[in-house]
C-alpha cells in the first residue's frame, strides 16, 4: 500500500509542543503524477536591509550590543552540491540573556536595547553568506524539569525549489545533549554545529564555520 | 555511470523547529494577499478572489499559536510559475503562486485567487507548516464543488474521511465578489490532516 511509505514523524522528548503538534499518522506518499505539483518556488524579491548582516548593533554607528560578537560564515548548497547563488537566509537569535525581542517572548529575561536579534542575508555569486550576531544566551525552557535550550541561532533559507528552517548550535555545549531536537537527529546532529575556525578580525571574539546543505528532494527537483 | 553516482550527493543539514518566535519582522504583505501586486498599485492577477480561511489545531483541539504558513499554488489557468511551465503563455504576469503567513493565534486567512485546474487534477493549494515543536509538514488543500475532486489522482489516494479533511468548505461570497473558503488543519490526533511525504519521495 502506497501510504505506508512515508517517514513516521517523531515527537521531541520533553517537549509539550512537540507531543501536541506532531502528526501521529505515517506522512502519506505522493503519486508521481502529482508529485511536481509538491514544489514550491520561492520568488527572488526577497526584502532585506544593508545593514542586516550585523545583528551585533542596531545600525552601524549605534553601540555593540552586550555579550561576545561572533562571526557565522559558509556556503549553502543543495544535496547534488549545487551552489545555491542569491538565496534570502533569514536569521534570528536570542540576545546574551537569552532573550527574544518578539512581541510574544514573555520570558522576562532582559532586553538589550542594542539587540535587536533579526537579520537577513543574501549568499553571493559562489554560494556564500556570512553575517554577525551575539553569541546568544542559553535558556530555561522547562522550568519544572530543569531542561534548558542550548545556544542556538534560527535560519530560515529560501532559495527557488530549496526550503530550509533549521538551527545551527554550538559545540561542546552542555546543554546540547538534552535537546529534543537535537536527539532526535542522532548522529547527524553534527552536521548542524557551527565549527570553530580562527579569525583575526578584532571585532568579533569567535568565527564558525557552518556550510548548509538543502535536503530533499524539492531542492534538486527541476535539476 | 548511471546518472545518479554522477552527482555529488551532500548530506542536508537537518529540517529544525520554526520555535515560537518566527519574526513577525520579516513578514511581507504582498505574500499575504496574491490578489494585488501591491496595495498602491492598480495591477493584479486573473481569477475569481477567494478567502481561504480556518484554524490551525494541535492534538488537543487548540489553537496552535505562532504556525507560519507557505502557500503555492496554480494561477487562474491552472499554470505554475516554476521551472515546467517556463515562457507558458497562460503564465500571469501578475502572479507568482507563492504565500507566506504567520499567525499570532493559529487562525489563518489567506486572500487569494482560485487556483485553476493544471492538467489532470483537480484545483488546489499546497500548504506548508512550520511551527514550533516540529519540523515542516505539507499537504494540499482542494475546494468544495469541485467535479474534479471526484478523479484528482492525489485525493483518490485518500479513504472518503481523509479525503474531507482536504476539501475546503464553501461558505458564502461577500458583497465585493470574493468568495470565502473554510478549512481547520490538524496537525495530530482522531481528526488528523493528511500530511504527505515530499522530503524522500
């Protein structure tokens, strides 16, 4: 039977979201005829400001915000190592305490008001992207157990056929071995740590490497 | 060598939750309204306006708060702006078929024009969700009175209650002409949303 062939989603251990939101059903499979039909393209207008590749102040003569600035740099391809050029990588992090400056992040950790924590960035003509931000905070996201979020920065990519939400975190971070998510991806979960790589740029403490690959098969489907 | 080993295949970069706190920031209008091209200016697509409409739900039957969704979708004739139909001359200047929303409460409404039937199936919009707590999911969503829903080669692969979980109800037409379309997804539980596998498929 055609149906049973999907993934089975799996729902993120401790995570009250995960369990309430994950669909309990095995993804249904598509019939080829209509598979085509599954690919979005992405129009290439995307919106984004000059300044926008350095999250590390709200404009380039304000202060830096608190914490330690770093550097995220790579390419960003997809799974036939085609360099996607001209692709809109959305970005968002929490501020040094751990907080987001979203109208709806009612943790009440502090804001920084030289953080405002969204970015956008386009890759260049070989596929690259780099952009700067504060490392960001840790935080308790379960209070009643103790489980904390690991450091970790939001990226949301959209390049044509390619379609990509994910995080990027940090290695030899503690709290990365209780994270949901995180276990849930096993042993791939290396492939989503930003790698540590020497800079001499004075203006930012550390630089990471993380080279991002688009899965699946919409991001090669016209190839 | 067969094509395939030709190909450098890289390991992705795993899918990860949205977390709940999408930017609002980077949300862009003319993604949430494909009838204009812009509000100032007096240019926009082919097709009968629609509204479609409805609540994102959880296991629990509430409201999933903070789901932002992407839309494609055909034009009034049934074309695609992708790579397919590339110089197609029923493409519409006027429309790219690409929408993105994020709703604060996890009720939607998504002002579009009816999709038109592309060649063998019957009209319909392809949803994407990303929410926090899970990765993406992806279905497609068809329309209430529509012959085509009888033979739509995606919906004949449903059972009768899976395939009304699909269909989009017709509610009413305003004043204006726009006709309004009401559909609640469920992302898990009894009433579940068929989700479909286009990630390894």
């Amino acid at each position: 039977m055609m149906n049973s062939m999907g993934r089975k989603l799996a729902i993120g251990e401790t995570d009250n979201t995960s369990d309430q939101r994950t669909p309990r059903k095995r993804l249904r499979s598509i019939p080829n005829t209509v598979r085509e039909s599954f690919v979005p393209v992405v129009p290439a207008r995307a919106i984004h400001r000059q300044n926008e590749w350095d999250l590390t102040r709200i404009a380039p003569n304000r202060p830096r915000a608190e914490g330690s600035p770093i550097e995220v740099k790579g390419t960003l391809r997809n799974e036939n190592g085609t360099l996607l050029r001209g692709a809109l990588i959305e970005i968002w992090n929490a501020n040094h305490h751990g907080r987001y400056r979203h109208v709806e992040d009612n943790s009440g950790l502090k804001i920084d008001e030289n953080f405002l924590g969204m970015g956008r960035v386009i890759t260049d003509e070989c596929g690259s992207y780099c952009f700067r931000t504060i490392s960001p905070g840790a935080y308790l996201a379960r209070p009643d157990i103790g489980r904390w979020r690991p450091k970790h920065i939001h990226l949301s990519i959209s390049c044509g056929t390619s379609r990509l939400v994910t995080q990027m975190y940090f290695p030899d971070e503690p709290n990365n071995a209780s994270d949901p998510m995180a276990i849930l991806m096993g042993d791939s979960f290396d492939r989503n740590l930003g790698q540590l790589f020497e800079t001499k740029d004075v203006e930012i403490d550390q630089s990471y490497e993380f080279n991002i690959v688009v899965g699946g098969k919409n991001a090669t489907f016209f190839e | 060598m067969p094509k395939k080993q030709q190909r450098n295949i890289l390991l992705p970069t795993n899918e990860d939750t949205t977390g709940p706190y999408f930017p609002i920031y980077f949300s862009d209008e003319s993604y949430e309204d494909l009838t204009q091209i812009h509000s100032g200016v007096v240019a926009g697509p082919k097709g009968q306006h629609i509204i479609l409409r409805g609540r994102v739900l959880d296991r629990n039957g509430n409201l999933a708060n903070g789901v932002l969704l992407e839309f494609w979708q055909a034009n009034a004739k049934g074309i695609y702006r992708n790579p397919s139909f590339e110089d197609h001359p029923d493409l519409d200047p006027w429309f790219d078929g690409y929408g993105r929303l994020r709703s604060t409460t996890g009720e939607y409404s998504f002002r579009t024009i009816l999709p038109g039937a592309s060649p063998g199936r019957a009209p319909n919009i392809t949803v994407t969700i990303f929410s926090d707590g899970i990765n993406r999911i992806v279905t497609q969503i068809f329309f209430a009175n529509q012959k085509a829903n009888k033979t739509d080669p995606l919906l004949t692969t449903l059972d009768d209650e899976d395939r009304e979980r699909l269909i989009a109800r017709f509610d009413e037409s305003s004043s204006d002409g726009t006709d309004f379309y009401t559909l609640d997804i469920v992302m898990a539980g009894d009433q579940e949303t068929p989700f479909f596998e286009d990630f390894l498929s």
